[in-house]
C-alpha cells in the first residue's frame, strides 16, 4: 500500500501553474489610414478631381506633409481662416503657420506647391500669341498676384506677334499704393525689343475697381509708349474675388 500511497500523492499532487506569458493587445490601426486610402481611390477614379470639395483636395496635399495624423482638421481649419484653397495656397508661409497644426515645414511645402501651380499658368501663355488666349492670361494672373498682401505691378511684355517674351513684376509697394515710373515701364520695353505691353497690379482689399490714380497713371504710360512705338494692349486689376480690365470699362 505504501506504493500506492505514494503512487496516489504522486497523481494527485499539485503540478506546477505554466507560466503566464503577457501578450500585447491588438493594435488597432489610425481611422485616418483607411479614410485616405478611399479619397485616393476617388481621386484615381476621377481622374482629375474636379468633383472634389477644396477641402478634400487640400487633404489629399496634407497627406504628404502630415503623414502620421488626420488631416481633415487641418485642411478646414485652414479654409476657414483663408476661404478657398486658391487663398490658402496664395497665403504667406508666416500666416499659414498661425493655423493650428500646420508647422514651418508643413508652410513652405504648401507654398511650394502655389509655386508649382504659378509655373503651370504661365506654361499656358509663355510664348503662345497672348490676346487669343486671353483667359489663360487671366488665370495666370490671378494665380500669380491675387492673394499677395501688398501691391505689385507687373508687365507683360510682348513681340510683334503678341506672344509673351518677357514676364516681370517691375515694383513692389505697400498694401494699397505702387510706385509707378512711365519712363521705366517704357525703357523696359524697348530693352526687350518688345512692342506691345499688358499692365497688371493687383488690389490687397479685395476690390479691383481702378482708382483715380490708376487710370491717370496708365494714360500717361499709354501717351508714352505712342510715341515710341508701343501699345499697351490693357491694364488689368486683379482682386481676390475678381479682375477689372481698364480696355473693357473704356478707360484706355
């Protein structure tokens, strides 16, 4: 029997516990991850997205610049404080840093991309006959100078067959005044053996309606140019929400 005993201790002693092993919880993947991936699909699928909201456009930029957060916050938090992406984009580096979420890096990518966006409009009009293409002038104008935040007065300099050679922003001034020198615009002109010019400034309020000084400032620039044997096609004004052509209000 002492066998047995034995034998039954042994069967029915305690056997040791295994041992517990700590295992990591499940990571669960950013909710972001899966919502960027179907805004991608619906970019692939429309080919060019002109379906999509600014804000969804202004995400799927973010995604690049902010790859390890959601990017919804950002891209409406920056329309909000700017309006459209078209302002967003136009806006300077130090404003767009004083949205939440958006740092130094993130600032300068975005202005990279108005610059890439800039280069594209005037590709559009570099050295095609510009009074046929009149709303690609445009754009590039806009896109070029409606949301700086003081004047510019740029010239578009042009040859005897109205193609663009020359593109250059001649001053640079204060939020709503522009130094302006006729002789100069002219001098300029006669340098690029250009022959014809089109006179662009911007307005930083927002309202392109020429002032006083504007359209006494162009007759002269006008006079100036007759007499050494080029025209000046147009003045255009360009505001944020619009453009006024000094040509098209009869005005020159």
């Amino acid at each position: 029997m002492a066998g047995h005993e034995e034998d039954e201790r042994g069967f029915f002693a305690e056997r040791p516990s295994p041992r517990l092993v700590k295992t990591e919880p499940a990571k669960v993947k950013p909710h972001y991850l899966g919502h960027r991936e179907r805004l991608r699909e619906r970019f692939a699928a429309s080919a060019s997205g002109e379906s999509f909201a600014d804000y969804e456009l202004l995400e799927l930029l973010l995604f690049r610049l902010i790859p390890r957060a959601d990017t919804k916050p950002v891209a409406k938090a920056l329309l909000a404080r700017f309006g459209s992406l078209s302002q967003v984009l136009g806006a300077p580096a130090a404003r767009l840093q004083e949205v939440k979420g958006v740092g130094a890096a993130v600032a300068l990518d975005l202005k990279i991309v108005a610059g890439a966006a800039k280069r594209m409009a005037r590709g559009e009009i570099q050295g095609r006959e510009v009074l046929s293409s009149w709303e690609q002038v445009l754009d590039y104008c806009r896109a070029a100078m409606a949301f700086e935040e003081r004047e510019q007065f740029r010239i578009l300099f042009l040859d005897k067959k109205n193609a663009l050679i020359a593109d250059e922003v001649q001053q640079t001034g204060t939020v709503d005044h522009t130094p302006v020198y006729p002789r100069e615009v002219i001098r300029r002109a006669l340098e690029l053996s250009s022959t014809a010019i089109i006179l662009v400034h911007n307005h930083p309020s927002g309202d392109p309606a020429p002032s006083r000084a504007d359209i006494d400032m162009t007759k002269t620039i006008v006079e100036t140019g007759r007499q050494l044997g080029i025209a000046v096609h147009d003045h255009i004004i360009i505001g944020k929400k619009g453009f006024a052509s000094m040509k098209g209000l009869k005005l020159i």
